[in-house]
C-alpha cells in the first residue's frame, strides 16, 4: 500500500509567534517608542514609531504601512495594517522586521482527483507600502504530495515554486523538507505582491510512481524559514484543515532610494535622534534608521536614542575589574593594586612593587612596631573586658537583675518584655549620635533629654539623668517597672532604660509638640478662638493623669516634680505628663521616709519644704501653680523681681484677699471665661495652693472638678439642667464666696 508524505503542522492560534517574538512582547517598552498622547499597546504588541495607531501617530510619507489599526472588540486584541488587512504579531526598530500572520493556501480531493474543498488567500498586496516580504527570512513551502505550488507578482508572471512528490512509506525521510511530501523555495528580494496557486496534476493510469502514498489535502504558503525546524514533522498526517503561518515583513522608509538621497532633504529625513545613524535597506530601495554604537531606543524621535550602561550588561561587555559608564561607551580598568587586561578573567594581576631596600626596610619596620602594637592591642582588650565588668556592675548595682526577673515573671516567658525594654548603653548612644548636641530636647532639673531614633525607626525621648542617692539606687529597678505598668492616655509611656550606666537612663515615648511651659511662655502661644477653652482641657487631661497614678496604680505613684515644663502636648495638643525623675512611690505603712528635697522652685510645696516628707498633696499643691499659670500666662517665679512679686502664688493670695486677683488673670482668658466659672476655679486653686496638706482636695476632686467647669464653660444651660451639682453654679454667688485669708497665711509665703 503507497504511503503518503506526512506532514505536522500544528494547530497554531492566528496570533502565534515565534519563541523569539514572544520574548521580545514580554520585555518592558522603552522610554519614548512613540510620539507624545499616542497609544503604545495593541494587547501585548508593542507599537514603535514610525508605525503608529491614529492620525499624527504615525509616519506619514504618502506610503502605506506604517498606519495601524487595532480591533479591541476581539478577546485578543488584533493588530492589522491598515488598508491592507495584513495581521502584525510584532515590530521590531532594531533589525527593521515586522512579522504577519498568514493564511496557508489549501485545496483537498476526492478519491478521483477531483477538488472538492479549498481555501487561503488570493492575494497579499503590497504595493507601494513601506512593507516588503523578506528574501532572507522566508521561504515558499509546498506541502502534500503530488502538489505542485509557486507564486505570481503582480504583473501575473512566475516568481517562485517548488513541486513535491510521492514516494512509499518505507523511502520517506522523516523531518526533511526536499522534495518527497514537502519542498521550499527561497524568494527573491524586493517582492510586493503574493498570489499563491496550486497546480493540478490530474491522476491518470500508469500514474503509481507519482499518486503513490498521496495524501488529501495539499497546501502552499510563504513562511518564516525557522517555522520548518520548530513545526515540520512525519509524525502527524492527513491534515485538511486550515491553518495561519508566521511570515516576516522588512521595513524600510522608502520615499527615496537610499540614505544619500534622504540626507538631502531634512524635512522628510526620518532619523531624526542627534545620536542617530542611516542604514541602506538590503531588501528593496529605501532606508533604515539605527541608534549610534553605545545608545538605544528609537532613532525616529527627537531624543529618543539614550546611552547604554554597558556596567550593567555583564553577559555582552566583559569587565573584571572597575568598570565605568562613560556617554556611548565604558572604561574597564584593573583595580587599584593590579595591572593587566581587566577584559579577560584572572587577567588583573598584583603589582610588585616591593623593591629590595624597602623590602628589608618594611622588614625591620615591623620587627620594631609588632611588639608595640602587640601591647596596644592587649591593653585595648584588657580596657574593653574592663569596660563590660563595669557595665555589668552598673547593671546589677541598679538592680537589673531583679528587673529581669520581674519582666519575665510578668510576661509568662523569658523573650516577653510587654512593651518595656532594657536597652544597652550602644544602642542609645547610637540613637543619639552619641548624645549630640543637635538632639537635646531639653535641660531638667533631673538631666537632660535627648532625642532618639531606635533600628526600628521609633523615636524616642531619653533621659540623661544626673546623680542619685544610694537609696535612690536600690530602689530603682521596682520603681522603674511599676512605672513601665502606667498605661494612660495622658501620661508619657515609660518604653524601657539602661542599666549599664553608673546613673540609669530612660527611655520614653517621643511627644513631638513640645511643653505647656513652651506654649504659654516661650512663644509657641495657644493662639485658637478659644484659648481658655484649650487651657482648661489640658488641665483636666493633667489632672486625670495624676488622679490616675494616686488613685489607680498599684502602689500609688507621687510624681514631685509637676510644672508645665514636665506637661508635653502631642501634635493635637493633648496633654501627657512627663518626667517622673522626682517621683516616688506611696509608702505601704505609716512609716514616714525623710528625703532630701527635690522639686522646682516656685511649684514647690511648702509643706514638703518644712517636712521633707513628699506627699500626694505635695502634687495637688504643684497643680495649683499650674493651673495659675494657665490662667495669668505668667512664670511660677521671677527671680529679676521685687520680692512681692517674685512668687506668682504669693501675687496672686494677696490679690485674691482684696478681691483683685482678676487683675491677675490673663485678658484673653478674662473675656472668655464665665463669670461663675472665674469664682469656682479661683477656689479651686485657692483649695489647692492651702499651706495646709490635710485641707487640699484629692487630685481625683480636682481632676471631676475642673471636668464640670469645663462642660459648663461650653453648653451651661444644658448641662446645668442634667447635673444638680453643675445646675448650682448658675446660682453661685460671687459676693458670698469667702477665702478667709489671715496674715500669717500670707506671711508663710
């Protein structure tokens, strides 16, 4: 039985392309493919100018080709030539190819040589388009057998075929094209026009050697020559359907005839990059633009080739030593040292430039300073190993030990710290620069705060402090993990400390808005609509926060140092008291504890001056300064003053006796106040400022005092008639208010 030619053409989508194609679709555009506000995408294919989709996008040089039109009503995308209906896969600038996508053209028979289905282009014209089929990259391929296929131009005459003819099974030649099932012809160059037809070759008695193993259906195509090696099969047989081919199209500007003649006309000249160059079209009359040697991109825009980094391209420019981007080319040099060929590997080699003299000289040299270095190498580990003893003495003087066993009792395990951390003294030197100048925030009574930022980018407050007492010490680690345990929204987060430095150091939450003290008397200014009412919500947020470490943490926490100046407001002006460098905590039992006094001048409890013994009244007296700050707008204490009106306390008391501390009170605040809430605030400061411990109210009393003054200050009557308490203000009288001030309550100050 004869045996046909067998033929694999696989069933290839109207979009294929080649494996190099597709590559060449998945890499990134480059900067500037086409003219400003025109569209670079059809689906996957990237369009370069001069080729373009829409009026002004394209070159327009009275030719056809290089319009485009992209149909995005189809699942693909499809990209055709304009006016010509040729499918473009892709464009390249580079090699001047487009590549197409083409119909085979088929014809099947019956059994007696009769036609009884066909299909495949006519024709593919391109005339007087800037697209011709290319010479080199195609080939005019007969399928099927007996077949005989070629071409026409458009003048109807002969410009290409080949005939491919039957032979048995057993003489086939699987995966060659040469004739027996399958033959190729070469094209020649400068072809426009593509008319494929299929000779018949009617089968007639005696006609064995030519129908033996004929197949049913023949076909003839133009295709891309490596579509043969990657497609063309024996394996796969009786194919009637139809199929699309890749064929690749050059393109040139073709207005003129070769790089000569554009050059004479610069308004059509197409390259128009400075750092371009002409190429002469090897198929067909016309020309090709192409970036200078070291530049990429598209020649035919403005600015549109730029310089290559041939330092980025290991794989096609060879450096192994210092190599450098220069405009349109590179250097590569041996590194300093070496000497030789920096473009081969291993071709850089040591210099020796070691002579005999200073040979023996660095000889000698080092015979004489090794023991010296020696030394100073061991004294500097003996210096260092002496630096970590004493870090570590410091660490368990200050009872680091003990904060580490409370952590991790606390925690439940031993990597847990619960938000506070015991850092080393690097990690807050670096945070610091090494405690610059540049980063302190303040100077305080108890040290100097500096600003850090951590490895993970927090940003810190940190406390240098000054000396402490032995005592002080001793106590220092419970103190410091009660206060790591506050966990209110007006008090400054205690986040750790550093144990290893002979004086801890701490490290706080960064509030980045500056003091109250700032606000009032540096400057800064409450400079809102509503001044007092701002004041009085940082008072009440100062107050809750003190009310909160008296009545709600375990044991209760003393603060001893209140000033507006340990009063920090955030980026919304809330209020978080700061700095507990003074505080203490609650004694347990009645044991008094004397200490030395620590504290602010004018703030200070005159209680606590006499006794030594710091109470939570002693904080209740500091908030009374405070809150006269906030309404005078005047320092706790002038020094430059006469000696009555050093004390803003003692102005203020006396004032108050004759009835005219509103003189004292700032006129803004003044204006804004209500006359009723003016009385009860002056006795609530009055109440707090008592030299008597035992008669100041509970900063809890404070804290639901000023709350109500100032929800009254802002809706009186609503509030008023919601809340006996608060409706009772609106009756308050003034003239019946008594501060009974005697002359040695004054003299006391």
């Amino acid at each position: 039985m004869a045996m046909t030619l067998v033929v694999l053409l696989l069933l290839l989508p109207v979009t294929r392309v080649s494996a190099q194609e597709q590559q060449q679709q998945q890499q990134t555009p480059p900067e500037h493919v086409v003219q400003p506000g025109c569209r670079d995408k059809c689906g996957n294919i990237t369009i370069t100018y001069p080729f373009g989709i829409g009026a002004g996008c394209f070159r327009d040089d009275g030719r056809g080709g290089f319009q485009l039109l992209c149909d995005d009503s189809l699942p693909v995308p499809r990209l055709t030539v304009a006016d010509y209906g040729i499918q473009i896969t892709s464009l390249s600038i580079s090699t001047g190819e487009a590549h197409a996508s083409l119909n085979a053209t088929r014809r099947c028979y019956n059994s007696k040589g009769s036609v009884i289905s066909q299909g495949g282009p006519v024709a593919v014209p391109l005339v007087g388009t800037n697209l011709l089929f290319s010479d080199t990259k195609n080939r005019l391929v007969v399928l099927g057998c007996p077949n005989l296929g070629y071409f026409n131009g458009i003048d109807g005459y002969y410009v290409s075929g080949c005939m491919a003819v039957c032979r048995p099974r057993k003489s086939t030649a699987s995966g060659s094209c040469t004739g027996v099932g399958c033959c190729q012809s070469m094209i020649p160059p400068a072809v426009d026009y593509y008319q494929p037809y299929l000779l018949d070759i009617p089968k007639s008695k005696g006609d064995l050697i030519i129908y033996v193993n004929s197949v049913t259906c023949r076909y003839v195509f133009l295709v891309e020559a490596t579509w043969l090696h990657t497609n063309y099969t024996s394996k796969n047989h009786n194919k009637t359907d139809d199929f699309a081919v890749p064929v690749v199209l050059d393109w040139a500007v073709r207005n003129v005839e070769n790089c000569r003649g554009a050059r004479k006309n610069a308004t059509t000249y197409a390259c128009r990059s400075t750092l371009s160059k002409c190429i002469n079209s090897k198929n067909g009359a016309g020309y090709r633009c192409g970036c200078s040697k070291g530049y990429e991109g598209n020649p035919y825009l403005y600015d549109g080739c730029k310089d290559v980094n041939e330092c980025e391209q290991k794989g096609k420019h060879a450096c192994y030593g210092v190599c450098t981007n220069t405009p349109g080319s590179y250097t590569c040099q041996c590194p300093p040292g070496t000497s030789g060929d920096a473009t081969v590997k291993n071709g850089c080699q040591p210099k020796d430039s070691f002579t005999l003299a200073v040979k023996v000289v660095t000889g000698i040299s080092l015979g004489v300073l090794l023991p010296f270095f020696m030394c100073f190498w061991l004294y500097l580990g003996l210096q260092k190993r002496k630096l970590i003893r004493t870090k570590q003495k410091f660490f368990e003087l200050n009872g680091g030990l003990f904060l580490q066993q409370q952590i991790h009792n606390y925690n439940g395990n031993s990597k847990g710290t619960g938000g506070f951390k015991i850092f080393s003294k690097e990690e807050l030197e670096k945070a610091t620069k090494n405690f610059a100048a540049d980063r302190v925030l303040g100077h305080g009574g108890h040290g100097i705060v500096y600003k850090g930022v951590l490895e993970d980018k927090t940003v810190v407050a940190i406390k240098k402090s000054k000396m402490m007492e032995e005592a002080q010490t001793k106590e220092f680690a419970r103190e410091m993990f009660i206060l790591s345990q506050i966990n209110h929204r007006n008090v400054v987060k205690l986040l750790g400390c550093c144990l290893e430095a002979e004086v801890p150091m701490l490290v706080y939450e960064f509030v980045s808005n500056g003091t109250l003290d700032q606000y009032i008397h540096g400057g800064k200014g409450i400079n809102s609509d509503r001044a007092f009412g701002t004041c009085l919500r940082v008072a009440v947020e100062s107050a809750e926060a003190l009310a909160y470490m008296h009545s709600s943490a375990s044991p209760p926490i003393i603060h001893g140092d209140v000033k507006t100046a340990n009063i920090l407001l955030d980026d919304k002006l809330t209020a978080k008291v700061s700095d507990f460098g003074a505080s203490k905590l609650a004694p347990t039992d009645e044991a008094t504890i004397a200490t030395l006094v620590q504290g602010t001048c004018g703030y200070l409890d005159p209680e606590y001056l006499i006794t030594c013994l710091l109470t939570d009244k002693s904080d209740v007296y500091s908030f009374g300064v405070v809150l006269l700050e906030l309404l005078t707008r005047k320092k706790a204490l002038y020094l430059d003053g006469s000696a009555k009106d050093r004390s803003l306390v003692l102005c203020f008391m006396t004032a108050a006796k004759v009835g005219q501390h509103q003189e004292l009170l700032d006129r803004q605040v003044r204006d804004e106040m209500r006359i009723e809430v003016l009385e009860e605030i002056t006795h609530l400061v009055i109440r707090c400022l008592n030299m008597s411990g035992e008669e100041r109210p509970t900063m809890k009393e404070v804290a639901e005092r000023l709350e109500m003054l100032r929800r009254y200050q802002h809706h009186p009557w609503a509030q008023a008639d919601g809340n006996p308490e608060e409706r009772s203000l609106l009756v308050m009288n003034q003239q019946n208010v008594n501060y009974k001030f005697t002359q040695d309550y004054i003299l006391d100050f």
